[in-house]
C-alpha cells in the first residue's frame, strides 16, 4: 500500500466513524420514538406544569451560559482571545452533542478538538475547558455521594397511561428537582 493510499485512507476514518456514530444514534432515537406515541408527547406536554417547564428552561440556559464561562476563562488561561459569539457557539455546540448523545466529555470535547484546530489552537490548549471544569465535577460527585439522603423523585400523574415514580426514591442528581421522572 502506497503512502497516499495510506493517507487517504487514514483521513476517510473519522468521517466513516462519524456516520456511524450517527447511524446508530438515529437507531437508537427511532427505537425511542417507536415506544411514544405522538399523542402520549401533547397529552404530557398539556399536563405539564409551566412553572416546571420555565424552570427546566431557565436552568438549562443558564447552564449553557456557564459553560461558555468556562470555555472563555479556559481560552484566556491559555492566552487564546476569540470573540464571545464564537466561543458560545462551540460551547452551545459541544454541549447540544454531549447531553443529545452522551459521553459527555469525550462528545465535548471532540466537538470543540474539531472546532477550535480550524483556528489554530493545538489540542493540549483545547483540553484547557475540560481540565478547568474537573474540580468542578468532582466536588459536584463528591457532594452527590455524600448527601444522606435521595432526591425525592417529583410525584404526579400523566394523562397518557405512563406511570410516574410515585414515592419512590432516586439516586441524587442536579436536575432530579427540576424534571419530572417518567416510566413506561
């Protein structure tokens, strides 16, 4: 094999994994939507509480904003200057792909690795965000294994025959507050 076979080959591998990655992501949300009914989505959505839905949007939006504060302070540490809409683009960017197909940092972060080295910035600098937001994400698992009791799971009852988490206790996280926990 030739070394521009080689190249050629070597440089059509990320896009190949790439639909991969891809193909099953759409498996995966088809086999979700298969178990949904459209008409289950509108009844839930009609039952919903707006007060909930503001706060899922308010938390969610501010979420995105502190992590365009990381990005930005991360950038700066490094001595990188970009404007603030291209940093909050990557950073809304890397966040959409991460919560949409898991994996959080190796999604993130290869998301920004794609994004910021067409700029110029060698990856040690592109793992600047990631390596920032640690303690961060430590102290929160830390914080979460410690508390002495579970987040009470949100009580209510859905129009559509799907069944709520009556009373029962979920493990604690950030966002078990704030949505409502659905089971089919």
């Amino acid at each position: 094999m030739t070394a521009t076979a080689r190249a050629r080959i070597l440089s059509a591998l990320p896009i190949l994994i790439g639909l991969v990655v891809l193909l099953a992501a759409f498996r995966f949300i088809g086999s979700v939507l298969n178990t949904t009914s459209p008409a289950a989505v509108i009844d839930r959505l009609r039952a919903a509480d707006i007060g909930v839905i503001l706060q899922s949007c308010a938390f969610t939006a501010a979420s995105f904003l502190l992590l365009c504060g990381y990005d930005l302070l991360a950038l700066r540490l490094v001595g990188r200057a970009f404007p603030l809409r291209l940093v909050a683009g990557i950073a809304a960017m890397s966040y959409a792909f991460s919560q949409a197909l898991g994996f959080g940092t190796l999604i993130g972060g290869a998301v920004r690795y794609r994004l910021y080295s067409r700029r110029g910035v060698p990856a040690p600098e592109i793992a600047a965000p990631g390596g920032l937001a640690l303690p961060g994400i430590i102290l929160d698992l830390v914080l979460l294994i410690s508390r002495p009791h579970p987040v009470q799971a949100r009580t209510d009852h859905t129009p559509s025959g799907t069944a709520s988490l009556q009373n029962r206790k979920c493990p604690a996280r950030p966002a078990a507050a704030f949505t409502p926990i659905v089971i089919r």
